[in-house]
C-alpha cells in the first residue's frame, strides 16, 4: 500500500497549502458527450485550465467554462503537439500557479492514455491530483456498435491490446491473444491490421472468426465494418477508414447485425445528443 499522504492529510500537516492548484486526470469518454461522467462535467464548468488531446470532440469542449483557458497538446501517432515531457512540464507549472487544471484525455486516463506516465510526475512533483475515469473505447464503442464484449455462449474472456508499431514491428502475445472464446480488443491498431490479422491465424484462430473495425464510435460520423480475419483488411482499406478506429475480434462479433440499434444519422430524431 502506498505511504504517500493523500491531499487531505499534505493540507493539514502543512497547515497551509504547498500548492494551491490541483491536476484532475479526466477520461472524457470515446465521443458522445453524454457518456461523461457527472464528475467529468462538474469539473469542466469549474476549471481553471483544460488541457486536452485531440480525440475529445467539440461536444465536450462546449461544457468547459467559458472563462477557463483552452490548451491544446495534441497527441496524433506522428504528430505530436506537445511531447509528452512537455505535457508532464506544463500541468506541473499550471498547478505550481495555483491553477484547477483538468488534464483532459480521450475515454479512460488508465487506459492507453498515458494517464499513469502524468500521474508519477505529479506524485514525484507533489501536486495533488485526482484521476476522474471515463467510459474507454473498448466500452462505449463497442455498445454503440451492438457488440457485446463477453456473452456466455462465446466470449469468457476479454483481452485489451495496443497495435500501435513499434519499429514497424508489434510485440504482442499473439499466443494468448489467439485464445479461443476470447474477444481481442485492439486499440490504435488501424495500420497494423493487416498483421494483427495474419498473426491470429498463424496462431491458431480460425480464419473464418468474425472481426470488425469502428470508426469514430460513439459519434454521429460512427462507421462499422464487419467481416473476419480473412476479409477485414481489405474491406477497411476499400472503405478507406481512418483514426480512431477500434478493431474487435471475436465471435461475439456475429452478434453486431442483430444488436446494432445506433444508427448516426437518426439520433437528431431520437433525441440524442449530436455531436459537432
Ligand atoms: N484512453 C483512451 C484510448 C486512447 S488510445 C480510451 O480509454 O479509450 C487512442 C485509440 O483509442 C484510438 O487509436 C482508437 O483505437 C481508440 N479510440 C478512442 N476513441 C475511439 C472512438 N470514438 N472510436 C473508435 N476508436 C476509438
């Protein structure tokens, strides 16, 4: 367990506060801005300071108070804003300020957010921070697609993988991602794909298990592509997709054509929210 004092106990040891600010770490959800945690959208009428990453749409934008100053750090695979040292650097100055900041992060902080690497240098620095969670992308898009991670009859287990390349190599566990009644969630792993693919099946899955790629899920511009380990690459670079996209594997995937209920270009009519 850690020893490190909590927020609390630093105030009244110190009697006054070593620093005044405060960083939230905030997962602000895969895109709707209504899978926002009711604590991710009070902090974002309060803050001082919102500093955010390009995957967190304007709908979300929108919630932050006006006053609040807007600092854009980026984070697209070759296109870094800010690297993230520099990221580290900034939220620890605007603390050091006696800024409220909300690091604000695509779905979930501890998940393929770097919400931990911000997190150890707030704890080395001794600023105070809270991490906020948000729905990941695993999560929410895979509901809004109509595939269920697990189901009894298909999926016991469900495993969460990056394919992002690395030295145009992937080091994955391709033996344990090959499990049977396994779903296989690979995030930022469009490019890899046809790899990812090939990999699974000289692994022993089958080539014929079902698999899919969303695009922009949860939002208004939600694109899904079915087909199996076989086909999918070429259907998804027929249809030209692009980041973010989250890759599902797995016989759950069967189930998509007869659980998908959101369909983008309705939710004006039914009410929900759209999102700029
Ligand atoms: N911390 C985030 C993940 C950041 S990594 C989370 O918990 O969701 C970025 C990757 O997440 C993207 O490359 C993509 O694979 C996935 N992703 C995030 N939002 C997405 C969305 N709306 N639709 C599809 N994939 C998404």
């Amino acid at each position: 367990m850690s020893t490190r004092p909590t927020n609390l106990q630093r105030l009244d040891s110190v009697g006054e506060r070593r620093c005044p600010g405060i960083v939230y770490l905030v997962g602000a959800g895969p895109g709707d801005p209504e899978l926002l945690t009711l604590r991710a959208a009070r902090l974002l009428t309060q803050a001082d300071t919102v500093v955010y990453d390009h995957l967190v749409g304007d709908g979300i934008l929108g919630l932050i108070r006006k006053e609040a100053d807007l600092i854009y750090v980026g984070k697209e695979k070759s296109c870094h804003t800010l690297p993230q040292g520099e990221i580290n650097a900034l939220i620890v100055r605007l603390a050091r300020q006696g800024k409220q900041v909300v690091r604000l992060k695509g779905g979930d902080p501890f998940i393929f957010g770097r919400g931990g690497e911000e997190a150890e240098v707030l704890a080395d620095e001794d600023i105070p921070f809270e991490i906020v969670p948000g729905v990941t992308a695993a999560s929410g898009v895979s509901s809004y697609a109509g595939i269920p991670l697990t189901h009894r009859d298909y999926a016991q287990s469900c495993v969460f993988a990056t394919g992002h390349l690395k030295d145009d190599s992937l080091d994955l566990d391709w033996v344990n991602l090959a499990h049977p009644r396994q779903t296989v969630v690979i995030y930022m792993g469009l490019g890899a794909l046809p790899e990812i693919c090939r990999q699974l099946m000289a692994h022993g899955r089958a080539a014929n298990i079902p698999a899919a790629v969303v695009e922009q899920g949860t939002t208004d511009k939600q694109r899904v592509v079915t087909g199996t380990l076989t086909t999918l690459p070429q259907l998804v670079a027929e249809r030209k997709m692009k980041s973010p996209c989250l890759i599902i594997i797995g016989e759950v995937v069967a189930l998509q054509e007869k659980l998908q209920w959101f369909h983008p270009d309705a939710t004006a009519s039914l009410g929900h929210a759209a999102i700029a």
